[in-house]
C-alpha cells in the first residue's frame, strides 16, 4: 500500500498554523467525503514523474547532419572534379619538372581519400621528340604501364611533409624501353630530393615487367619478363645508412624471364633467374653465352667464352651488402655442359684486380664446379676435358694472401678423359682420370697415354733430324705428400714420394737422318738447369716395360730390345742445393729382365748439381744366352752370337761430360760371333773374316780355363753431349763387354761410338 500525505492532515489541530483550515461543526461529515473522493485525483498526478516534452536541447544533431549531408555532397562533387585535376596537374608537373623533355599521359586517375589510396591506369611516359641525348640529364625512354596501385597513403603525415606511411605501391605490365643513359646523374640521393622528409613503404612490387636498353632492333639489354617485391622500404637518411638494407629495402625478391644481354664480344641469354634476400640464395636455369667471334686457336684481344649452364644456385648470398661493394655468401653451386675458352693475347690481370673494380670485399664458403666438357684454345696444348669436377673451400680474392692457394683455403679437383697436345704437333697428352687434393696433398692419375701423331720417318723429316718416336703407356701415376703452394705459387715441386705402375716406353729411331744439333736434355745437369726447383724424396716405379726399336742404315729391318719387369727406387730426386750435393747425392736402384730372360740390377749414385754431369753406374747381369742380343745387334751391327752363354757380369762406370770410363767382368762360356753382310748373309768373304775374329780376337771362354783369372774387359768410350746419358750408358756397357771377349780397347771403344 501507497502512504500519501494529504494536503490537509485532520489528525493535527485544525486551528493552529496560518493554513489551518476552517471548520464547520455544521459539516464534518461531508468534508471528509470529499477529500476521499477527490484524493485519487488530485495526489496521484502530484507525485508521478511529468509527461514527455520535445527534447528541444537535441536539435543541434539535426543540423550537423544536415551539415554533413551538404559537405558530402561538396566533397562527392570535388572528388569527381579532383581526379581530373590531380591528373592534369601530375602531367603538367612532369613537363614542367623536366623542362619539358618527358611527356607523362594518364589513362585514368582514382582516389579515394578516407581510404588513402591512389589507382591509376594506362599510364604513358616518353622523352620529347628533340631532345638531346647529349645534352639531357634525364634518360631516353619510352614507358608503358598497366596500372599503379598506392594504398595505404598516410595523408596527415603528407600534409606535414613529415614522414610518410604508406601499406603497398603496386606496378603491373611495365613495359620499358631505355634508348640512353644519362651522361650526367645527380650526385644527391634519392631521400634527399623527396619533398617529404622519407616515406616509409611496407611493399613495392613491380609485376610482369619488360625491359628493352639500347636500340629499338637491337637491344643491349632485354628481359622477356621480370618481378621485383621490396618489403620495408625506409627512404630516409636512416635507410640509407642501414648497412642491413638494399637500396632502401629491408628485403628485396625477384625473378626474371627471358633475359638477353649484350655485353663486349658476347651475349647473354637466361631463360629463368630468381633471388631473395631474405633467403640469400641466387639461382640462373639455362643459361647460354655466346662470342661474338667464334671459338678457335686464334687469339684475340679479348678472352671467348662459349659455354652451357644448366643451373646455378648461390646461398647465403649477403644480397645488402652488394650496394656497398661486398660480396660474401655460403655456397656456390655451377653445372656446366660445355665450356669453351680461347684465351686472350694479352694475359689479363689477376683476379683481384679485376674484381677490386666492382667489390671491396669477396667471400665464399664453398665452391662446387662440374662441367661435362671443356675445351681450351689459344695455347699449343689446346686441351680438353670430360667430367671436370671442382671444389674450393673458403675462398677469399685477396692480393696477398700467403694461407691460401688461388684465393681459396684448399682445393680438390677431379676430371674425367683428358687430351692435349704436347711438342704440338708431335705428340697427344691423355689420361683417363684424375683426383687432386690440396688437404690430403694427393695426386693420382689412370691410364696415362703419351701417343705420336706421326711415324718417325715424318717426325724426323719435319724436325729436320734424327729423334726418337716415344710411346708411353702407364696405368698409374701417385703423388703423395705433394706441397701445392710450393707448386702452384713457387714453382717448386716437392713432394714425399711419386710412384709409376705398369709402365711401358716403346722408342723408335731410324739412323738414316742426321743427329739433332742441340745438346740432349735427357742427362743429369739438364736437371739442374730446369727453372723450377724438384725435391722428391723417393721415386719408385713398378712393372715397367721398355722396348727399343731401332732402324739403321744398313738394314730396313729395325733392331729390338727389350727390358722386362722393371723396378726403379730413386732416393733424393732433387735439385734443390740445401738438399743436394756430394755428401747427399741422388741414389737408386733398378732390377729387370734383359730381353725377359736375363737378370738385372743397376745401383745409380749422382750428385744432380754437378756441372760436370759426374755420376757412378754399377750392376750385374745373371745368367743368359747371348744369342738373345741377337734381335738388336744382326740388323744395326750385321754381327750374330753363334753360342755363348753369360753366367754372370758385373760392371761399374764412372760417367761426366767427357766419356764413361770403368770395368766390367764377364764370366761366358763358348762364345763364338758370326760377321753378316748387308743382307744378313754370312757370305764367303764374311765367313773367312768370323774366323779370323773368332781364332784371333774372340775369347771364348771366360775365364778360359777354370780356376784361372777372370780377364776384365776396360769400359771407356767418349761421350756426345747430343745423346742423352741413356746412351752413354750403352756405349759404356759394348766397350767393356767387346773389350772384356777380347776386342782391343781403341778398337771396342770406337765401335761403341758409332752410330
């Protein structure tokens, strides 16, 4: 129940108050009737809260949004005349700008203000006809785009000339052609010519670009089609001296398709291309190069390079640090399937000249180079190679760097079939592999070949002298503990040991040609003469083959010798001075197979710095028939062992410049010669004179009896600097051995020294 208060309380003293009421004893009784009756009406209404009146204090709303309403329509009406203005005027800022030398023409203009977004397309930008390319600060171009999307335009910070946010800028279907280049660029950046005080841009992408520098026909540079994306572009003063950014750009990423590049003497197509800073890997597909000027043996000024490159990938690419001159990266990864060289007249320089011009800095963790084929002209040898393999570890192009070799801390280099001309063109130089590491200081070669590229009559018609055809077959050549700094830097060879397997030498000489004039290099001084320095501590060869064929000029039919089983030991195969000398000569040691069926041992001792070429040769020869000399001495001496056999000889030789002077003692039973004619008949006039050599001269046995003195045979003959010590050799061996049957010693010596 509602307590209401009554105006008029009649509890209370009707008489006292000023409002008191009157009263009427008359009628009490109908005043309280009408109270009741008029309480309802009259108390309610007092308490209830008022009607709802018109909100007279909200009519300002009305007319903001009537406001409103007028300034929209305002703004609707200037933004349809806006974009024809900006329009106009970016055109007639662009001439004005560039003094008229460009013209810009848009295709359409469409802003949007509260969004802060620009959209233009059609958009057309070529130098004035008239210019100047001489003259012109500006390039020669003639520019074509799609579309050009800014969103995101900070508008408050654009109108502060503060620096200015923007979301993305967006070029689509650039097509660009560059006639020219400046002759003068601005010496100002870029962030100091924007008339804000920077931009800062979260992406740029430039999409389905194509791009012509040079003449309209011919063009210097071409790309079919190309995309870059910029992410983090900061074009202030802070940006640009952010040594982690590239031109601005905290990343940059593009790819390009269908790029031709003419570059001096040679050109350029990539079929695809792609890099990624934030990545840092580089990668080319199908890349070809061409010369201008086919590949041959003739040089020229500049190096020809033909070559195939399937696929390149460069990681760990530092991709801001190439604005700054600094290349560094991991790995560099280059297949090639053919590769062709001629190189240049004029050596070029070292490569860290060449690239100081373009890098302050050049590192790279791995290098791994394959290549299929290659092929090197300009250079006698002109070789050629399969399957070439190369690996570089740190490398670092520096002018002096003493801890690496060819700029890189080691190398390993692995190839396939090698061939090269040697003596061009007299001889082909091949193998059938190689492995080479500088960490392991190995090297090793199969199947080594040494072939003539004509017979001997030919070669010595076109050397204008007598030589010797020389065939070299050898399945393997190893080099342990090889120093390749010393090498390649030096020029020193200096190695632990050099072993050769299943080696054969086939010599062939015809004596109807006259002597080489020149001194022979095959003797131990030439050794000290070479200009590089060879320090081997042991060299050793293992089943070796000599075969010697010999045509003279008495009998078409070429005598044959032959060493079997050959087994060479040489100790300090040097000439190196602090290594090599009389207290430290070379020595070795050599056994085989005379004719495959007489045993051998020579022991060699020589000081290789000697400048008389002085040196010892000692050795025995084990039991044999002398009829296996047969072969050798019918056709080029017209002499034959009838009988005789060798049941031990020894020998020992002291050699220089000057002759081979020694003893020899033979110890042979039954020995009788046969003299022959020119058609290796013993005719009459041959028989009578065997005979009177056989009764007169020929000792048949010695010792002649047993248990009587063996009878020595004197080693001298004199030496012709123009035949190698090989020879000498020989020489040596028949004069002590014509002596030692019993041939007179002036008369053994001159028959050893005929040709």
């Amino acid at each position: 129940m509602v307590r209401r208060t009554l105006p008029y309380d009649t509890s209370e003293d009707r008489g006292s108050g000023p409002n008191a009421l009157p009263t009427s004893p008359r009628r009490p009784r109908l005043h309280r009737l009408i109270l009741v009756a008029v309480l309802p009406t009259v108390a309610l209404p007092i308490h209830q809260p008022p009607p709802p009146k018109r909100p007279t204090q909200h009519r300002w709303l009305w007319w903001l949004l009537g406001i409103g309403l007028v300034l929209g329509g305002l703004l609707l009406a200037a933004s349809q005349l806006l974009d024809p203005w900006l329009r106009r005027q970016a055109e007639q800022q662009v001439a004005r700008q560039s003094q008229g030398r460009y013209l810009l023409r848009i295709g359409s203009l469409d802003t949007k203000l509260w969004q802060g977004t620009v959209h233009l397309r059609n958009i057309r930008l070529r130098t004035a006809a008239g210019t100047s390319p001489d003259t012109a600060s500006l390039p020669r171009l003639q520019l074509r785009l799609g579309r050009l999307d800014v969103v995101g335009v900070g508008l408050v910070a654009l109108l502060r000339r503060n620096l200015v946010p923007i979301d993305s800028i967006g070029l689509d279907s650039l097509n660009l052609h560059l006639a020219a280049l400046p002759k003068t660029a601005s010496s100002q950046p870029l962030h100091v010519r924007l008339p804000v005080a920077g931009i800062r841009l979260r992406s740029l992408a430039v999409r389905h670009t194509q791009v012509r520098y040079g003449q309209l026909l011919h063009p210097t540079v071409q790309v079919g089609q190309s995309t870059v994306v910029l992410r983090d572009v900061l074009l202030n003063a802070a940006g640009a001296s952010d040594s982690g950014r590239l031109g601005y750009a905290a990343a940059v990423a593009g790819q390009v398709r269908g790029l031709v590049v003419q570059v001096p003497g040679h050109t350029l197509r990539l079929v695809r291309g792609q890099v990624s800073s934030e990545t840092g890997k580089l990668t080319l597909d199908s890349a070809v190069v061409h010369p201008g000027t086919p590949i041959s043996a003739q040089r020229t000024a500049a190096i020809r390079v033909q070559t195939v490159v399937p696929h390149l990938a460069l990681t760990g690419l530092d991709v801001a640090g190439l604005a700054r001159r600094r290349f560094r990266a991991d790995s560099l990864r280059l297949t090639l399937t053919h590769l062709a060289l001629t190189l240049p007249a004029t050596p070029p320089p070292p490569l860290h000249e060449l690239l100081a011009a373009y890098f302050t800095e050049f590192r790279l963790g791995h290098m791994l180079f394959r290549n299929e084929t290659m092929r090197l002209d300009g250079l006698d040898q002109a070789p050629t190679l399969r399957n070439v393999r190369l690996q570089a570890t740190d490398v670092q192009v520096l002018p002096r760097n003493h801890s690496t070799l060819y700029y890189a801390r080691a190398w390993a280099v692995q190839t396939g079939r090698m061939r090269a001309t040697l003596d061009a063109p007299y001889y082909t130089l091949a193998w059938q592999a190689l492995r080479a590491d500088t960490r392991t200081q190995q090297l090793h070669l199969t199947n080594l070949g040494l072939t003539p590229t004509m017979d001997v009559v030919k070669m010595s018609r076109r050397k204008k002298h007598a030589v010797s055809r020389i065939v070299v077959r050898l399945s393997e050549l190893a080099v342990a503990g090889l120093n390749y700094h010393k090498a390649l830097r030096d020029h020193q060879l200096i190695a632990r040991q050099l072993t050769l397997r299943n080696g054969l030498v086939h010599t062939t000489g015809d004596g109807r040609f006259a002597q080489n004039p020149k001194q022979s290099v095959a003797t131990p001084e030439a050794l000290a003469a070479l200009p590089f320095q060879i320090s081997i501590d042991r060299v050793r060869i293992r089943r070796g083959t000599v075969n010697m064929v010999y045509r003279s000029p008495r009998d078409p039919q070429p005598g044959t010798l032959s060493i079997n089983q050959l087994a060479v030991t040489l100790r300090n195969f040097s000439n190196d001075p602090r290594r090599m000398s009389a207290a430290h000569p070379l020595t070795g040691e050599a056994s085989g197979r005379l004719q495959n069926q007489c045993a051998a041992r020579l022991s060699l001792r020589a000081n290789l710095l000697d400048p008389t070429g002085r040196h010892t040769l000692s050795g025995v020869f084990t039991t044999a028939s002398l009829g296996i000399l047969n072969p050798m001495t019918i056709p080029t001496r017209g002499v034959a062992f009838r009988s005789g056999t060798v049941q031990r000889i020894r020998f020992q030789m002291r050699l220089d410049q000057q002759q081979a002077v020694g003893t020899m003692w033979g110890e042979y039973t039954d020995l009788k010669l046969q003299l022959l004619n020119k058609n290796n008949k013993a005719g009459l006039l041959k028989r009578v004179e065997t005979s009177l050599i056989n009764g007169i001269a020929v000792r048949d046995n010695n010792p002649r009896k047993p248990g009587k003195p063996l009878k020595e045979g004197q080693i001298l003959s004199r030496r012709e600097l123009r035949y190698s010590v090989f020879t000498l050799w020989r020489q040596g061996l028949v004069s002590g051995a014509l002596n030692s049957v019993g041939i007179p010693k002036k008369i053994a010596r001159n028959l050893s020294e005929g040709e």
